[in-house]
C-alpha cells in the first residue's frame, strides 16, 4: 500500500494546495485502497495487486476539469524544482551533522585555548594560537565541506513523499537525543564554575589548585558544554531544513510531515536577515575582544551569552535559523 | 483481443454510474466493482474516469456526495443519485438507443 501511496502523492506533488485537488487525492486514495484490499484478499501477491492499481489508475490529465485547473501537464512553477532523491537526502543530513559536529569540535578547541596559557607559562602562548588556528580552520574546513550543498539554497527544490515522511520520523526519532544533549551541554556550562569555587574555598590563593586546576577545568567543561549544545541541533537542523524545501503553495508542502515541522508564520524576514550574520558577528567580537584586552580568562563568556540571547530571540520571533 | 476505445465510451460513463447509482447510493470502489462485473469484465473503469464523472454530475446536480462509515469503520464518500440524475439517465437512454439504430445501419459483420 506503500507503495500505491508513494504513487499518488508523486502524481500529485506538483500541483496546487487547493481544496478541490486535496479532496480528489483523497478520494482517489480511498478507491485504489479498496481495490488493493480486495485483491490482496483474493490472495493476490503484493506486487501483483500494487501493479493492477496503478495500471488501472487512469491519467490526471482527464481530473483537470474537475480539479479547476487548466492543465496538470508538470504544472508549470513546479516542474522548475529539482527533485532531492532519497540518497541525496541521507547524504545531507550526514554532511551537515559531520559539519555541525567540526564546528562544534573547532569552537570547543577555541574554548580551549586559554588553558595552555594557563598550565604553562611560555610556551602555552604559542600553544594557544597553534590551538585558535586548529579551531578556525576546523570551522573554515566545516564550511567547504557543506558549499556542496549550496544549491539548496540558490536553487528551488522539493522532496518526494516518501522521503519527506522518511525525514520526518527520523526528525522525531531525534527529538530526545536532541533535548538530552542540549540540556547536559547547558548543564556543563552552569556547573564549570562550580569546580573554581570549590577549589577557592578549599586552598590559599596561592596553591596549584586555586590559580591552574580551577580555571583550567572551568574550560573544559564550558568547551564540552558548547560542543554538546552545538552538536545537539547538528541532525535536527537538517532535517528541518529538507522538510522546508517543498514550495508552500503545492500539495507537495502540504504533506504531514512537511506541515507538522513548518513554523507558524511570522514576519521573520528582516530578524531572519540579522540573525544569519548572528554566530559570525559573535566569533569576530570574541577573537577580536580576546586578542585586544587578553583576557581570555573572561571572554568565553560570550559564547554562553550569546547561546542565551539567540534562544531569547528565536522564541520571540518563533523561528528557526 | 479487441479492448472499448475510452473515446467511444466516454460519453457513456455517466449511464453506467446512474444505472448503479439507480439501484442503491454507492460509493466509488463499490461502482467500479459493478460496472466491471455487469460488464462481463470487459470494461474496467479507471479511477481518474470514475472521479472526473462524480464531480461533473454532481456540478450539473445529478449526483448529490455524503460521506458514510462503511462496515469496516472506513470513512467513505457516497453518491445518491438526484430527480434529474433520473431524467438524465432517461434521456441519455433514449440517445443511445437511436445512436445504436444509426451506427448499426454501417455495421457489416462480414469482411
């Protein structure tokens, strides 16, 4: 039945999302289900029964009329849309998790990078750049990786029915793995601190674990943090963006699976704008804040910030990035 | 083996409907199933014919739609045929029984 469903929804995909086409579908649906039923219970093997369906399922041009529209030959705007197979959908939620996954490894070696300073005295300068440039080119490397993927952007694109529903319950499958990771990276920024106070409490100002055991663990644990909460979202966030590519006006964008993901409407589009410079803007006032006071010990502040005040901002705008 | 041509018996799709649709309200599977067994299995009505005939008949108001659980829970629509669904029946009756005196007049069975 699958298979006869896959059938329809393709054969419909590009058509308008109007009432007229939905109830057709539907009632188109309801008459293949009956036969395939019946012919399975007439001890008809599956492929078989799936086979006379469809053969004797008619063409969708004689629906036009009763369809309200002109013609359903491609439908126009649509057929412009470059199909997404399966495979290239895989393939792009695993790149865009490696991806994630590397910006998240180089922003934690970021993070990092104050600890060499920190445990020794000379040589740890040196460490830190070589650590800062492991980091940015991991993220650099990050974004060369995906630039295959670009046309996602630049070019209409839509995903067949199959694969949306495929997308979707791996996005659900996701949903606590997502929230689990989330909520220790957040946790481990919360307690990094916890280690300074106790240390501080517990030795003179002076002692080993005061000034290099305390700070060094407190980034640690922030690096850790900002990498799970980074690597959290790394699958979700491809899903999302595979559900969203169906064009809103077809029966194609109006799948369930595509419906249930899709954000309500807002005006979103200048916040949008200013969010998508938004990471960018962060990591060039870190390094440069960094670089200019030296205060590394302090500037990591930003990231947890700037974790903050974006989830502030999508909830107000009800949206994702 | 010699198969109907859709454009012969397009205009005939909506006699078969009502004729069914005479007897009982139905639904689409139901008809479908009829019209192929009444007959003889030698015209299969394609689902996108059977759908594109509902929504003409029913704009012209010769069918009036409902929608009814079946036996089996299954939420269905149903098509009950309406007092000038009848008319046009008869009236299509009468249109094919001079179309068939004329056609036969230039039918040869021999070679």
């Amino acid at each position: 039945m699958e298979t006869i469903r896959n059938y329809l929804e393709s054969m419909f995909a590009n058509l308008p999302n109007t009432p007229e086409v939905m109830c057709a579908k539907n009632e188109l649906l309801s008459m293949m289900e009956d036969k395939f039923t019946e012919l399975i219970s007439e001890g008809k093997p599956q492929n078989e029964a799936v086979g006379i369906v469809i053969s004797e399922f008619g063409n969708l041009e004689e629906l036009a009329e009763s369809l309200g529209i002109e013609s359903v030959v491609g439908g126009a705007e649509i057929s412009e849309r470059r199909l997404l197979t399966n495979e290239e959908a895989r393939n792009y939620i695993y790149d865009a998790a490696q991806s994630r996954m590397l910006i998240g490894l180089g922003v934690m070696l970021i993070i990092f990078s104050p600890i060499f300073p920190i445990i020794l005295n000379d040589i740890g300068a040196a460490l830190l750049f070589i650590d800062v440039s492991v980091g940015v080119g991991l993220i650099v490397w990050a974004n060369i990786r995906m630039s295959q993927w670009k046309f996602l952007d630049n070019t209409l694109c839509c995903i067949d029915y199959s694969t949306a529903e495929y997308v979707y319950t791996a996005k659900k499958n996701n949903m606590m793995s997502k929230a689990l990771m989330l909520t220790i990276g957040i946790m481990f920024c919360i307690v990094s601190v916890v280690p300074v106070i106790i240390f501080e409490g517990l030795f003179s100002a002076k002692d080993y674990y005061y000034v290099i055991v305390g700070p060094a663990m407190l980034f640690v644990i922030v690096g850790i943090g900002v990498l799970l909460i980074i690597a959290s979202g790394a699958k979700d966030s491809a899903y999302a963006k595979l559900l969203s590519l169906n064009g809103t006006g077809t029966v194609a964008g109006n799948y369930e699976a595509v419906r249930a993901t899709k954000e309500p409407y807002t005006d979103k589009k200048k916040a949008a704008e200013v969010m998508s410079v938004y990471w960018r803007t962060v990591t060039c006032i870190y390094i440069i804040w960094s670089f200019i006071s030296f205060d590394w010990h302090i500037t990591w502040i930003i990231w947890p910030l700037a974790a903050v005040f974006n989830g502030i901002m999508k909830s107000l705008f009800n949206t994702k990035w | 083996m010699i198969e109907i041509s859709s454009d012969v018996i397009r205009g005939y799709n909506d006699t078969m409907i009502l004729f069914i649709l005479m007897e009982e309200p139905s639904y689409g599977y139901e008809i479908s199933k009829k019209i192929r067994a009444l007959s003889e299995e030698k015209y299969i009505i394609k689902e996108t014919t059977l759908y594109s005939a509902f929504t003409r008949m029913e704009k012209n108001g010769y069918v009036e739609s409902y929608s009814q659980n079946a036996d089996n829970g299954k939420k269905r629509t149903y098509y009950k045929i309406t007092e000038s669904g009848k008319n046009y029946y008869h009236e299509k009756c009468l249109e094919w029984t001079l179309t068939k005196e004329v056609v036969e007049n230039f039918i040869r069975g021999d070679k």
